[in-house]
C-alpha cells in the first residue's frame, strides 16, 4: 500500500487499537492500522512507524467498524489518478514563528504549570502557537528540524502535519559529564536540564533509536522510562539498541512518580537522582532480555 492509502488518526477516527487521536495510521479500506504504540497481538513490526494491526482478522474490527466508518467520510479515491507531490515544508520557518510568539509573560505561565524553568524551555526552542498549544520543534541527529510537537494547556498532544518524529535536543549540551539522560517528550527534557543533565528526549516511549545511538555513542546512557507498561517496553528496546555502542547504559524508572518530571515537581534533587543511577543496574544485552 502506498502513503495514500493510509490517514493519519485524529480526534474524529482514534487508532482502534490504542485508542489515541495521534501518531497512528488507519487504512482507507479500514482492513489495517499501524499502531505507535501496542505490540501485543500485532502481525508485523514496521520500523520506527509502529506495529501492524490487520483488522479484517479480528473481533476489534467488528468492535469498531461502525463508528469508524461514520467517522471517516472519504472521498471517491481513483488509484489511476497520480497523487501530486506535496511541497516540502519549511520547518525551520514554522519554529522560528512559534518561538518568536512565545513571550516572556507566556514562557512564565507555562513554566509554572508544568514544573520547569522558562530557560530550560528556551533551550528547547519551545514556542507559542497562536491557534493555542506549546510547541516544541523535533529534530534529527544532525540537529535539523524535521517536525513540530504541540501540546496543548489540557495536555493533548499532537503534531504538524507532515511532521517527522524526531528528538527534543536542546541547546548548550556540554558533554562534559560524559553522561547522557535519554527521556519520554519536551517536559520531561525540561526537567532534566533543570537539575544540569546532558539530556535529550523523544516524542513517545518508542522509536528515533537509529538517531540517538548517532548522538550518545561513546557516552554513559541513562534512559528514563515512564512508569508503565509500554513505557519499560520502549525503553528496553532502546537499551538493546545502544548497549553495545556505549560504555555504560542503565534504565532507571522514577521511584513513586509516573515521570521524570513528576519526580522533579515533587522535589527531587540532583543528588537524589545521582543516587538513583548509581544503584542502577548496567544494562547488558541477554537472550531473556534482562539488565545484568
């Protein structure tokens, strides 16, 4: 199947699957999708776009065909017709917008609600969409902006259109710690920088290991995971991807916290989160997939 072949989910046709309005990619012919997120069950894993889902094989699909198919109303779709190629978009353009929009009085307020200061959020290019929502431009290993995340005051996350997923690297990574924090989206980043960490993040739990292992080889790896299911799958996966390009790699889940930024809000300090990766066990790649 070709790109045109596929929608991208949204508020109106959630991912049958997971149930989120984002990132997933649902057939015209409603038979497939592609999942960022839920292995489980899926016939076929495609790279960093997810996990196939074909729903003409299951019960799900008789779960939620019809509302669905309501939520879906497709035009005539003519396969000889040639579909013309879309203008690259300048991202680079986008950003600099949003980033320009984001005013002191704005950078303050969303400090303040999230937990993190206005300079960690400048490091991270974050800016102001003045259709509402933060943005937070997403990059490659290279450093270019290959994609925008928006988030919005409610917390619902989403991405421009024809974005890339990409990574959240901030500005000013010294290196000089020899030690990299890898984290799960732009606030936990934040939260990161905070305490003085090296750190990068990604847009979801999985995916973007191709571009990570280009930027922390050579370095010792801490990857912090969310406190769930999917979060210690994404983030094992990464340690399988990285362990034997790095001297050291460790995954460390945030003790009583769903998150490294819940964690910082509720008073960790950089000697607390030391203590922590120092009792973490050093990630080794076995058959049964265990930390040694």
């Amino acid at each position: 199947m070709s790109k045109s072949d596929w929608i991208r989910a949204n508020r109106r046709a959630k991912c049958p699957v997971c149930g989120k309005p984002d990132w997933c990619l649902i057939a015209k012919d409603l038979k497939a999708v592609i999942c960022s997120r839920m292995q489980d069950g899926c016939d076929r894993v495609i790279g960093e776009a997810g996990f196939l889902h074909v729903l003409e094989k299951r019960e799900l699909r008789k779960k939620i065909h019809p509302w669905l198919r309501r939520s879906l109303p497709l035009p005539p779709y003519d396969r000889a017709t040639p579909t013309p190629e879309a203008a690259p978009i300048n991202f680079d353009r986008i950003a600099l917008f949003h980033e320009r929009s984001a005013t002191s009085e704005r950078l303050s307020a969303c400090s303040k609600q999230l937990g993190v200061s206005t300079e960690s959020l400048q490091r991270l290019n974050a800016g102001w969409a003045t259709t509402g929502g933060w943005t937070f431009p997403m990059r490659n290993q290279r450093g270019e902006i290959i994609g925008i995340r928006y988030r919005a005051d409610s917390g619902r996350k989403w991405a421009q259109p024809g974005s890339r997923n990409g990574l959240f690297i901030p500005h000013g990574l010294t290196g000089k710690s020899g030690l990299m924090v890898i984290c799960e989206g732009p606030t936990d980043t934040a939260a990161m920088l905070d305490l003085g960490y090296d750190v990068i993040g990604r847009p979801m739990c999985r995916g973007g290991e191709d571009m990570i292992e280009a930027i922390v080889a050579g370095y010792k790896v801490a990857i912090f995971a969310d406190d769930d299911g999917v979060g210690y799958h994404g983030a094992y996966t990464l340690a399988n991807a990285l362990w034997h390009k790095c001297p050291e790699v460790k995954v460390v889940t945030p003790p009583f916290k769903k998150d490294a930024r819940e964690w910082v809000e509720g008073g960790a300090t950089r000697s607390a989160v030391d203590s922590v990766l120092d009792c973490a066990c050093v990630w080794s790649l076995m058959k049964s997939g265990h930390a040694t």
